[in-house]
C-alpha cells in the first residue's frame, strides 16, 4: 500500500485503498450495531409525521421529491446490514443451525410485542375510549385474533385490534390505522432469510457465490425498467405490482420484494465477496454524494441504493474506534424498531403529542422506546439466543439438516483429500485468517 511521510510515522495515502473488507472488517471492530441503532432511531423520527400530521411532512420526502423519507431510507439501510450480516450466518452455518438462529433472533421478541399490544396497550387504549372493555375481548378483529395474525409477521388480521384505532381516528385522536404499522417489513427480511437458507443448502454461497449479484442485477434491471417507464426521474418508484401468497408469511408485495430484496442482495453481495470490495475514502465521500445527488436529480433507487449500500459499509469501518461499543454485546435496534410505533401511537392518543412539535413528540417517543428496547434485549431478546447452540435429538430431523452437518462434511472432505494425496509442504491456499471466528463476531448476524 502506498504511504506518505510525515516526519518519522508512516500514513496511508488518503486517497489509496485501506484494504478489502475481509482484512479490514473483522471481529467486532466494526460500527454496524451503532448504525442499527440509529437506523431504527429514524424510523421512530419519521413515523412522527405520518402520526401526527399538525406536524407536517417528513423533510427527506419533500427533498427528495418524494422518492423517499427518513424511515424508508432507514428500512433500506437495515436489510443491506442485514445482507451483510445474514449471509455470514448463512456461510458458516449448517441449515438447520442457521434456520434456528433467525427463529431465534425475531420470533421471541415479536411474540412478547405482539402478546403486550394485543393483551396490554390495545385494552388500556379501549377503556380510555369506551370506559370499559365491554366489546373488545370477542370482537371479530380481537386481541386473540390479532395474536394469531401477527406472531408469524403474515398481520392476516390488519393492524388495528377490536377497532381501536378506527375509533381514535373517528374521534380525531389519531391519525393512522396501524396500532403497530412498523412490522410490516419483518416478512419481508424473514423472506430473504428463506432465500439465504435455500442459496446455503444449496451450496451457492460456498461453490456459486456469483449467483447472489447476478440476482441483485436482475432485480436492478427491473428497476432500472420501472424507472425508464416512470413519467420522471423523481418521484417514489410505482409500477404495477402483485401481491404473492407465501406461506407462513401471508401476502407479500412484489413492489417490496424487488426493492428491499435489491438492497439485501448488495449487503450479501458485499459479504460473498469481501476480499475484492476496497475500502476507500474517497469512494465513501463519493457515496454520499451521489446519494444526495440523486435526490435532487432523481432516480434514487436505481443508483442511490448502491451508493447508499457502500456509504454504510464504509461507515461501519471508519466510523472512530471508539463507537465500536454500541452494539457489541447489547442489540436494542430490533426492540427500537418493533415498540417505536405503539409508543408513539399510545402518546398520540393519550397525551395529543401531535400538539407538542415534531422534537418533543419525537424526543419522548424515542426516550420510552429505548428504555422498552433495553428490557426487551435483557429480558427477552438475548435469552432466547442463549439457546443458539442447543440442539433437538438427532432422530427428530434429518441427517441433512441436523445443525452443524455441513460444517462437519466440509471438514471431513478436506481430511479424506490430505489423507489420500499425503501432508501439505506449505499453508494452504486461500486458508484466510481466522475466517469462523471473524464471520461468528460481525455484528449480532449470529
């Protein structure tokens, strides 16, 4: 690497590469538990405004020319994280072990969230419109109704409970329909998670790695269609769109699945092929000005996705070491993500926040949320991970799919080759350096 002198200490030239992302982001010296926490400190930010609207729109949906606001830049930024760190999961990991870690990290969280909000806010939020729960325990949109629809992310049942909120906004003291319209886009990261696990079962991710970019590329170019059909280069992406039944996960948007499934694949894509991505600073100042080029510009999807994919990488590396902490061993971002909503709603309803001003409503809003996040990781999140590595009797699950197969039948095909052609005179090609550990510490993609 080239290096400019200053006096005796040796630099690396500013504008040269630091390196690729496999040498440079390794163990948990990285700062993606800071950026999630503050992407999901966004999304509370830009539900402010849908929630209240006295306190008019969201800036970024007015600068951008309604290409985008804060909270659906921050969901983008979550799944390129999430490619990232999913597909470390997805590489090291057997199937069935990986399979259990995903359940692991979404489900016992969202099951106390949905279980409080059904159970807790829904009939405190009932009493204070009606007096007393006369009506809400049998209704046919209920809380049990709501538990059943909601604890798979498919919301079968909608996101209002025994029309709670239907009546606030009929008394003027709300102004959406969603008691926690934040969880929308949980089946759409599990589904990527399906995909992860189909490309790792399959050996994609070790044998193909190509395959994840050239279906981010085909995804691209159905938006790269989309927008040449589009009267203007500004605007929020709108085309023709389905909806596709899933199991499990219910109804989902082809719209939502080309665009976050586009940003997931470039985190992956990113993953896959660490040792070729550079880090570059120049490249990471660029990245945000194309960013905010193509807001004024247009065509943000198409070209600021990328952009904005790398902007964070690089952000996660370069960020001071100092930050490293935030995140490291507590993730509160899943729990600000998933409770940010129902606060809010329960402020607005309660307390008419939406009179307060935008920063106070969203200064309160955030304060609670953090404080239920810190409760949810210690009491709920990081419990249920403390079963990570347990495992069910072999003879309830196939031999395929047992946890940890894959990794065993990837460490005995080497044995069975050194055995046959005799021992190795020299390191290994390709060996890389502690691989399992630093793929096991990036982030809490575990």
């Amino acid at each position: 690497m080239s290096t400019i002198h200053t006096g005796s200490t040796p630099k690396s030239a500013w504008w040269r590469s630091r390196g690729t992302l496999d040498r440079l982001l390794s163990g948990r010296a990285n700062s993606f538990g800071l950026l999630r926490l503050l992407l999901a400190t966004s999304v509370v930010y830009s539900h402010v405004f849908p929630l209240s609207t006295l306190n008019g729109e969201d800036p970024l949906w007015r600068i951008s020319g309604h290409q985008t606001d804060v909270g659906k830049m921050a969901v983008v930024g979550f799944f390129v994280l999430s490619g990232y760190m999913i597909t470390s999961s997805g590489e090291r990991l057997g199937t069935g072990r990986y399979v259990w870690h995903r359940i692991l990290r979404i489900f016992p969280g969202l099951w106390v969230n949905v279980l409080i909000t059904a159970l807790v806010v829904a009939p405190l939020l009932f009493i204070h419109l009606h007096g007393s729960t006369a009506g809400f325990w049998h209704s046919s949109e209920g809380p049990f109704e709501y538990i059943r629809g909601t604890s798979t992310t498919a919301i079968s049942s909608g996101y209002d409970i025994s029309k709670v909120m239907a009546t606030a906004m009929h008394r003027g003291l709300a102004d959406n329909i969603g008691l926690d319209g934040a969880l929308w886009s949980l089946r759409y990261e599990l589904f990527c998670y399906v995909v992860v696990a189909i490309l790792a079962a399959g050996g994609a991710l070790r044998r193909a790695p190509k395959t994840v970019p050239l279906l981010a590329l085909l995804l691209w170019s159905s938006m790269v269609i989309n927008l040449m059909d589009a009267p203007t280069l500004r605007g929020f992406p709108s085309e023709s769109s389905t909806s596709i039944s899933v199991p499990v996960l219910g109804g989902l948007n082809t719209h939502y699945l080309v665009y976050l499934g586009f940003a997931f694949l470039l985190g992956a894509s990113f993953r896959l092929f660490r040792h070729r991505f550079h880090i570059n600073d120049v490249c990471g100042v660029l990245s945000a000005v194309l960013v905010l080029a193509t807001f004024h510009w247009g065509a943000f999807a198409v070209i600021g996705y990328p952009a904005f994919a790398y902007l964070l990488i690089w952000l996660g590396v370069r960020l001071p070491s100092w930050l490293h902490w935030v995140g490291r061993k507590h993730d509160y971002s899943y729990g600000m993500y998933i409770y940010g909503f129902v606060v809010e709603q329960v402020l607005r309803i309660l307390y008419h926040a939406n009179t307060w001003g935008t920063y106070r409503y969203f200064a309160t809003a955030a304060g609670i949320t953090l404080v239920v996040a810190v409760l949810s990781w210690h009491l709920v999140e990081s419990q249920a991970m403390k079963l990570k590595n347990w495992t069910p009797p072999t003879g309830w699950i196939p031999a395929a799919l047992r946890p940890g197969h894959r990794a065993r039948h990837a460490v005995e095909q080497p044995a069975a080759a050194s055995a046959a052609t005799g021992p190795s005179t020299g390191p290994s090609v390709g060996s890389g350096t502690g691989t399992e550990s630093e793929s096991a510490r990036v982030g809490n993609g575990v």
